[in-house]
C-alpha cells in the first residue's frame, strides 16, 4: 500500500474535529464577550462615548455603589429604549469601575401586598420619582390602556439612598422628543447622582436678607426643598455680619425690594473679590399679578431703586427699565365675556408670563422644558475686560420690550397691529459671567476705610479678583420663587397655579449651583446631544415578519457559512499538500 493511501484515509476523520473547534472558538468568544464590552462609536454625536470626568469619577470608587431601575416588565416602546439604554450605560459604568458599580432593573411594586406597594409608591415620590401616566397600545387597531410607569432609579452607597428622576426637566406633553431628550442625559443623571452621594461634605449656600429679600412660603420650595435637601443652608442677614465669611461657597441673593446702601454692596463686592460665588435675581420694577388683580385691570410698574446699576454694570451686565413679552408664554384666567350675568372665564396666554429656553445650548440649560418667568426686564451685556458672557436663558423669536414707564394691563395685545411689534428675537434674561471680576470700589475708598478693612480681611482692599470667578444675573426675582394654593399650600417652584404644570425652574437652579459650588466636568455631560431617528411605524409593521426573520436566521446563517468555509479550506489544504505517488 502507497503512503499517500494510508494518508487520505486519515484526513477525513481529522476533518470532523473541525467542528469541535469551530464550537470552542463560538463559545469562548461569547463568554469573553459577556465579561467585556466593546464597541466603536461612529455617531456623529458621539452618543455612546463616557466623557473623561465621569471616568475619572467611576475609576475612583472606594466602596460599591448599587443603582436599581425601576424600568422593567411590559412597558411602551419609548421607555423600554429609554431602558435599554440605561442598562448599556449602567454595563459601561460597571465596566469603567471595576466592577464597583452593581446595577439591577425591577418593576415597581413586583411581588409585594398592594399595602406594601402603596407604601413603596409614597416612598418613591417623597424621593422625587414621580410617575408618568402612558396610554400603552399593542398594534394599531388593537385598544389602550393607561398605566404608571416610574422612569426613575435609587442609589444606594453605604448607608445613603439618593433617588434619581430621569425625567425630571423634561416636558409631559413633548412625548418622543422628551425620552429622545432624557437618554441624551442618562450619563449625566447617574455620574451626577454617584458624585453626590459619595461626598462626605457639601457647599454651603448663603440667602442674603436685610433687603426685603422674601422669607415667607413665597420662596418655601426654595429653600425646604432645594437648598436644604442638597446643600448647606444659612439665612445670611447683611447688616449683622461685618463680612460675608468665606465658609458660604455661594450667596443667593433674591427679589431684594429696599436700596442698598455702598457698605452692603462693599461686603458683596469684596465677598466675590476673594472667590465667593453669587447668584443674583433682581427685580428692577416692582410688578405683580396681585397689583394687578387689585388694580381696575392696569398699574404702572415702578423702579424699585436698588442701587446695584453700577456694580453689575462693573461686573459685565445691565438690567434695563423695561418688561419683556414673549408670545410664548404661560396661561392664566381671563374674563372672556359674559353669558346673562355670569363673567366667562378661560385660560388664555399672557405675555408678561415668558417661557424662557437656551439660546445656545450651553450645558447649564439643555435639554430642559421651558422655565416659566413673570414679569422679567432685559438684560444687556456690557464692557468688561477679561470676563466672557454666555446667555443661558433668553424669550423666543416673537417678543418685545415696553419701555418705562411700562403699563401692565390684563388685555395687552388687542389686534393684529400689536401683535406685529411682537419682533425682537432671545432677549437675555440670565446670563452666566466668568473670568476676573474689578471691584466697583476701585479708586472710590478713604485710605481710613482701606486700613479697616485689611484689619477685617486679614488682606488688603482688592481692586481686582484674586482668581478667576463666576456669577450668575437674573432678571427676573421670581424665577425661584413659587405660588400658593389655599387647597394645596405652597406650590413647586415653577408651577403654574392655574395649570398646575410645572416647568424646569428647579432644574435650571441647581443645574446653575451644579455648575457654580460643584463639579463642572460632570455638568458638561449634558451637552449631549441624541439626534432622534425615528422608524416608519407603518412600514415596520407590513415588514415585521421579514425583520424578524432577517435577525432571526442572517446570523446563524453566516455562522453555517464560515463552518463549511473553514472545513473546506482545511480539506483543500490538506489535498495539496498529500503526495498521491507516496509509497510505503
């Protein structure tokens, strides 16, 4: 018998371990695959790449964070995208820490007594994970039903629970856009939530009084349930205090009604000069629904007379005497007409109620619903040397100014004429200042007043800021303030009381005190920005079955190909090299 005999009879029974190999590489790759993660982003908005912060904040875990998401189980196909794509970013954060991030989904109330889920659903909004009601529909003509959907997650880190809305900011009556939005923030929301609630310390906020700031329920959801939840919180009376210390890393100063005089303004001003952070919301004319409701349905506004025209004006920022209206604004009851003797009352827009938004998408105010403001004046920015403006909140493409002496009346546009001088597009109303601040007081102080302050200080006057800084105007003292029900009590901040929808004034504030006394780096996550691509439902539906298919069986059959690829690679190869004259 020839070699090449003996060899040919070997070859075919060799070939069939070919099979076992192919098996062994398919399961080794599907477990390292399920340990590590790996994929290349080619968005154009690089919507699945984790920014450097959030990494450097994952890479520096000490103990295990454990996040529970409360989006599981038969839900609408916007929330279970909006799932899924928490469970991919929750897999990257575990990955990123070492596995010091745990995450699991679960269904709100699953397994529990319908007492226990009550407790648990109370539970879930005092921690501010409300419920969203959604009409579910299975196919076209098939019919809806409603069910609550909680879009929100807990995480837990030692013995701390912090609760995440992940709709909160969003609009209730912007549908897919709103999800689209909301998965564009799922980076921020949970890095945000993690760097808060490992941290031992939090900055401590100042509210300044002494300048008929509002202490009453007008700013209860202020204070009650923003600052005092989140930072540390000190009532700050002016003229009580000799300086305004340095342990505040931020002075809120609001609605202020009564002048101040050059002493108050030399403690802000030096406050700032040595790195202290201040948010202002300034009122320039006193107006107000209630005036107006006691009036005989007008009232002149009037300059309040604060005397901070020149040192916002040295800072880099003008409040003007006027009142912006925006076409785009909130509702309010109005007498209509009257049927017999009854008034007719209905819901109509008013303009000196804006609904601000980000002219410039700048991370502080993206990708929030509007921000609800009352009677807000223009902001113009001005000569500053070395300070950089940037525009986070300004009116839409239809609005206008009045001029003092600015008559508020119920009825304002009447015709088509007025509603044509409606022309002025994004007046500013809050802007962001950075850089080195000048004192108002430059060349202005006695050499007897300078020596008594280097006593005080423990430094010398400064003329200029020791470092970089940053401020936040306002034009408008009722952007954090909040209305009052006699049925309900004090209203959220930014609530409409007539409505009762709540607009993103809450989350415009403490996105502006993340961005001020926080971490910055982690604010900029919410500069993302998801384009939304949406499918053809009709065509989905015709084509379901072909889709199906296509995923069902195109995987395995190229998984079949490359098998008999490889087995007759290897048979050829082996023909090739046998010699066939070979003998014994």
């Amino acid at each position: 018998m020839r070699r090449g005999d003996i060899t040919m009879k070997k070859n075919p029974g060799k070939n069939n371990y070919s099979w076992i190999l192919v098996l062994i590489i398919l399961v080794a790759i599907n477990f390292l695959a399920s340990i590590w993660h790996g994929r290349l982003d080619l968005t154009s908005e690089k919507r699945f790449t984790i920014s450097s912060p959030t990494k450097k904040l994952l890479s520096h875990l000490d103990d295990p964070v454990k996040v529970t998401v409360f989006l599981d189980g038969d839900l609408p196909s916007g929330f279970r995208k909006l799932s899924n794509s928490s469970r991919e970013m929750l897999q990257e954060f575990r990955e990123l820490s070492g596995n010091t991030v745990h995450y699991v989904f679960k269904k709100p109330g699953q397994g529990l007594d319908d007492s226990a889920k009550a407790e648990m659903m109370d539970s879930l909004r005092r921690m501010g994970i409300n419920p969203t009601n959604v009409r579910a529909q299975a196919k076209e003509g098939e019919g809806e039903e409603q069910r609550l959907v909680y879009p929100g997650a807990l995480v837990e880190y030692k013995d701390r629970v912090l609760g995440v809305d992940l709709l909160q900011g969003q609009s209730s009556v912007d549908g897919m856009n709103s999800l689209n939005n909301a998965e564009a923030l799922l980076e921020y929301k949970f890095a945000n939530s993690i760097d808060k609630i490992i941290q031992d310390s939090v900055p401590v906020i100042g509210y300044l009084v002494g300048n008929g700031e509002p202490q009453n329920l007008q700013v209860y959801d202020l204070i009650q349930k923003n600052l005092k939840q989140n930072y540390g919180f000190s009532m700050v009376p002016i003229d009580s205090v000799t300086t305004i210390p340095s342990a505040f890393s931020l002075m809120m100063i609001v609605k202020p009604l009564v002048k101040f005089t050059d002493a108050q303004k030399l403690k802000i001003d030096q406050y700032i000069m040595r790195g202290g952070k201040v948010m202002w919301f300034i009122d320039n004319l006193y107006a107000s629904l209630d005036s107006l409701q006691r009036s005989q349905g007008n009232f002149i506004a009037f300059d309040l007379g604060l005397n901070l025209e020149d040192q916002l004006f040295k800072y880099g920022v003008r409040i003007n005497q006027d009142l912006v209206q925006d076409l785009n604004c909130a509702q309010i009851p109005s007498v209509i007409g009257t049927v017999g003797d009854k008034p007719q009352i209905q819901l109509v827009p008013w303009p000196y109620f804006p609904l601000l938004s980000d002219p410039d998408n700048n991370p502080i105010s993206k990708n929030l619903d509007y921000v609800l403001s009352q009677f807000p004046q223009s902001i113009d920015t001005v000569t500053a040397p070395g300070i950089k403006k940037t525009i986070l909140l300004s009116s839409s493409s239809g609005s206008r100014t009045i001029s003092t002496p600015a008559q508020v009346q119920w009825n304002s546009v009447r015709n088509e004429e007025d509603l044509k001088t409606f022309n002025k597009s994004n007046i500013p109303i809050a802007v962001l200042l950075e850089g080195k601040f000048h004192s108002v007081f430059s060349n202005r102080i006695s050499s007897a007043l300078a020596d008594t302050l280097k006593n005080i200080y423990g430094k010398p006057f400064l003329n200029q800021a020791e470092g970089d800084n940053k401020m936040i105007v306002v034009s408008d003292g009722d952007l954090v303030t909040n209305f009052f029900s006699q049925d309900k009590g004090p209203l959220a901040m930014g609530q409409n009381p007539y409505t009762l929808y709540q607009y993103s004034n809450r989350e415009f504030l403490m996105n502006c005190m993340e961005y001020l006394v926080g971490n910055p780096g982690i604010l900029e996550t919410r500069g993302k920005d998801y384009t939304l691509r949406l499918l053809d439902k009709k065509k989905l539906e015709e084509r379901k079955n072909f889709w199906q298919m296509i995923n069902i069986i195109l995987p395995a059959g190229i998984i079949l190909i490359l098998g008999f690829l490889l087995a007759w690679v290897k048979r050829k190869k082996y023909q090739e090299t046998t010699p066939a004259s070979a003998s014994i």
